[in-house]
C-alpha cells in the first residue's frame, strides 16, 4: 500500500468522522426542540377545543370516576387577578393550559401539559350533577377527554417535527 493512498484515506476518514460527529450533535439538539414545539402545539390545540361559558354560582357537583370518585365538589365562578384582565366571561379553563419546563431524565427529555384549574379534571373525564350536596343524582356530564386527545396530537405532530429537523440537518451536512 502506497503511504500517498494512506494519507489520502486517513484524511478522508477523518472528515467522515467529523462531519458524522457535528450530525450526531444537531440531532441531540432537535430533540429538546421539537418537544417543546410539538407540546406549545398541544397547548394551542387543547385552548382550541376548550369552551368558555357563564355558570351559576354555586356550581356544585359529584365526581363520578377517577381518582376522586364520590366527593362533592362545590365552588363559585369568580374572575382571579389574572382572569380579570380578560375581556371574556368565563375562561379559567382555557386560561389554565400550560407546558411544564423540560426537563432531562435517564432516558431522554420530558415535559408535561397540564391544566391547573381544580376543576379541570371534573370537566375532562366527566362528573355527576346533584341540586344539592346530599341530594339524589340528575345526571352525569360525560367528559371532554380533551387532555387525552392533545396527547395524541402531541404524538402525531413530534413524529413529522423530527421527521422534518432531520431531514434539514441531513440537507445541511450532505451540502
């Protein structure tokens, strides 16, 4: 083997490897990115699909399923500090859909969307509707499952964000 084609092989691996190592840098990067887009996404997607209405004070209800199966919860509509700066009526709701911070874990990245009102779990996975605390049941409000359906959203929307983030960071490397 000639010491010519040495070199000129050695020089070639070595730009392979850092261009591979500069791609394998740019892909760590898009992961945080294309969660938090994805998941800003499905806050926009969640506040969409959330309505805004008037409710008579008190409103008053039985949780039916989940977690807190059987309490009754009770509670005035009233504007906070925050929601008073809003034209709208009603709206805590919607008001209320955020994304966590991300964070690192073992595996990878996290971040989580919530909606902090104390009534957004009531309305999403649906309660009973009672006149009075101790009063017999009228009926059950089926729930919106609205959380659940941006989770998929969510899903779906990650998938052809990294699809896409590679497909660039390929483009700019193969230049």
């Amino acid at each position: 083997m000639s010491s010519s084609n040495y070199q000129r092989n050695k020089a070639e691996i070595d730009r392979f490897r850092k261009e591979l190592a500069s791609m394998m840098e740019d892909i760590r990067e898009i992961d945080k990115k294309v969660l938090n887009q994805a998941v800003n996404e499905g806050v926009q997607h969640a506040k969409r699909r959330t309505p805004v209405g008037v409710h008579p004070n008190p409103v008053t209800f039985t949780v039916k399923r989940g977690p807190d199966a059987g309490k009754v919860v009770s509670f005035e509509t009233k504007k906070s500090a925050e929601a008073s700066a809003c034209v709208m009526v009603g709206g805590w709701l919607r008001w209320n859909w955020h994304k966590l911070p991300t964070k690192s874990n073992g595996q990878g990245i996290e971040t989580e969307l919530v909606n902090s009102a104390d009534y957004a779990s009531y309305w999403n996975y649906g309660h009973n509707i009672k006149n009075s605390k101790t009063g017999p049941s009228k009926g059950f409000v089926k729930g919106t499952y609205v959380l659940e359906k941006t989770q998929n959203y969510v899903s779906k929307r990650v998938g052809s964000l990294f699809e896409k983030e590679v497909e660039a960071v390929q483009k700019r490397h193969d230049q």
